[in-house]
C-alpha cells in the first residue's frame, strides 16, 4: 500500500530525479521495484493501442516509470488509478507492507502509517514528522492522504492518481467499501474524483489532499485477520526471476523453510545445501539462476523473521535477534536500518501504542 514513504521537504513535484527504488532500503527497493515493473507490464498487455504507438515516438523509454508515464499521457488519470487499484494489493514482503496490512483496524493502519513515516523521517532526516503527517482519519469514516509529502507521489504527474489507487484497492480488499474519493485543494474547495466506480477527474492537483470516504458502517477492518492473509502479505515471490519458471519458486520455498527453522547463526550454503540433498555448488547455481544470491537471501529470511517476532509482540531485543538468527541486537539493528531505514527498537514501540 505503501508505494514510496521518503519525506520530501519541498512541497511540490520538481524536487529531482532520484529513482523511486533508492531511499528507503534493499527490502523495500526489492518490493517495489518489482511492483512497478508489474504495472507497467500490465499496462502494456491492457492498453497495447497506446504502447505501440508511443513506442514508435520514443523507443528508448523502457523503464517503468517511463512506461507508466506513457499511460498517463494516453488516458489521463483514469487509467492509472484504475490499474493501481486492481494490482493494490501487495503480494510480496516489505516491513512497511506488512506492518500496514497486518493491521487490525483503520485507525490502526494509520497510526502504524504514519509511525513508519516519522521513524523513517527521524533516521534519514534527524526530524521528527509529527507535524507533517501524510495520511490521518477523521471523525466520519475517512481517511485523508497527503501525496505531495511523498515520494514518488510528489515526483511524477500520475503519482497522485497511483497512490490513490493503491490505498482504494488495498481498502476494498479487506472488504471495505468505498462510497468515494474527493481531492481537496489547499484553499479547501472538493471536487469529486470516484464515485459508484466510476473516475471523474482528468487530474489532480500536486497540492491537494485526497479524501477517502469509507462506507458509513465500516467501524474497522473485516474480521480479525488483518488486511490480508499472513502468507501473502510474507511471499517472497517477488525476489525469483519470473522467466525461470515454477521449479524456482519450489526452490525458494524450501531453502526458506530450511533457513526458517535455524536459530542463533544461520547455517551457511554448505550446510543448508545438504539439508536440502543439494551440494553447495548446485544450489548456488540453482538461486543464481532463479535471480537470487544465498547472502542476499538469508538477509531477507532475518529480516522477515524479526518483523514478524516484533508484530506478534516479542519484546525483547536480544531475543528476538536470536530467534531470528542475527548475531546480536546489534546487528539486526544495523541490518533494519539498512534494508527499511527503521530500528527494531523504534518498531516495537510503535506496535506497542
């Protein structure tokens, strides 16, 4: 749900060219590049009238956001947000994703939301994001997002459009019903953007708020599962390189469950190679090819391992590296920092709340 969280001090959309994949850390990148690179194959495969045509204007646009962009052009924000919409939901691990849609209520969603916000804020900045927040809940049933206080909501003219979309198709996939979305502009005047499933605006202002009315019975989220179910919300499907085919995704699964069930140290790749009847160069061979390195790959098992302990209420630090196979707090303090630019101390108190 969280497309991109860097705080940005400048207020509008020309705020530089850094990539949307760099500021908040390798699990993040990971997640979200992925994402990215999705939609815009999508898009490709939805709208293949725009594509070639846009192609032939300019053959070297082949990033994604480029891609994206191209779809913008074509058909306006309705198109945009009717894509994130649909590909909402996340399917794949990120500590920050997981946090949100682990979240048992909508008020909780947007404390955890903005809490990840002002921590990340207050490590990449030295700052504390109290007085900027990005999304808040009102009293009637709404939520109301910020996106020129994010990135890369605030970097590209489709990014409003995507962000809102993304929030929508995550919302409706807990089985919340959308009456409507409004942009807000800064002087308070409301124009409608979606309303009966129907877009209506043909953009949205950089300076405005967006505005999410909920149904007006929805006093949390369904049930008390959280947004999603567990295991698709900690997928690492989107690590293994899609052109290998179903043999890595079986592969991946198992040397995860071998890594999963160490504790303290993690076994190095000769011993988790033999655990699985491989010997360490097979195995190694194996994940290259499926787009994975087996360091890479344990980092992503610690870290996943360790947001769970610290969800389900795991206290104590130096527990929760061991159970999680760090060789210290120490260490799975510097690993958060560096993948999520978040603390586990920050974390638990902000789950604690």
């Amino acid at each position: 749900m969280n497309i991109d969280a860097k705080i940005c001090h400048e207020p509008r959309s020309n705020v530089g060219n850094l990539r949307v994949n760099e500021p908040l850390g390798e699990a993040y990148s990971a997640y979200w590049n992925w994402w990215l690179k999705h939609f815009a194959h999508q898009a490709e495969a939805r709208f293949p009238d725009v594509y070639a045509r846009c192609t032939q204007q300019d053959p070297d646009a082949k990033d994604a956001l480029s891609r994206i962009g191209m779809l913008y052009e074509a058909r306006g924000c309705a198109a945009v947000f009717g894509l994130a919409r649909a590909l909402g939901r996340p399917a794949g691990f990120d500590v920050i994703s997981h946090l949100l849609t682990s979240a048992q209520s909508v008020s909780g969603l947007v404390r955890r939301w903005s809490g990840v916000l002002a921590l990340q804020s207050s490590i990449r900045f030295e700052e504390s994001f109290a007085r900027q927040e990005f999304i808040v809940a009102d009293q009637c049933n709404s939520l109301v997002l910020s996106p020129y206080k994010v990135r890369p909501a605030n970097q590209k003219p489709f990014g409003p459009a995507m962000l809102a979309g993304v929030a929508t198709g995550t919302l409706e996939s807990a089985g919340i019903h959308i009456q409507g979305i409004w942009s807000v502009t800064r002087g308070g005047a409301s124009y409608p953007m979606y309303r009966f499933g129907t877009f209506l605006s043909d953009g949205i202002d950089f300076d405005s708020d967006i505005l999410i009315v909920l149904s007006e019975d929805t006093p949390g989220l369904k049930g008390d599962a959280g947004l999603m179910p567990p295991a698709r919300s900690l997928s690492f499907c989107h690590l293994v390189n899609r052109q290998t085919g179903p043999g890595a995704n079986r592969l991946l699964e198992r040397v995860v469950g071998s890594l999963e069930r160490s504790e303290g140290e993690h076994p190095g790749l000769t011993s988790t190679a033999a655990e699985l009847g491989l010997s360490p160069r097979s195995l190694s061979r194996r994940l290259t090819e499926a787009g994975l390195g087996y360091a890479r790959l344990v980092r992503f098992v610690r870290l996943r391992k360790a947001t769970r302990l610290l969800a389900a209420g795991n206290c104590c630090l130096d527990d929760v590296a061991y159970q999680a196979s760090y060789s210290d707090r120490h260490h799975m303090s510097r690993d958060f920092r560096k993948m999520a630019q978040l603390t586990p101390a920050g974390l638990r108190e902000l789950l604690a709340r």
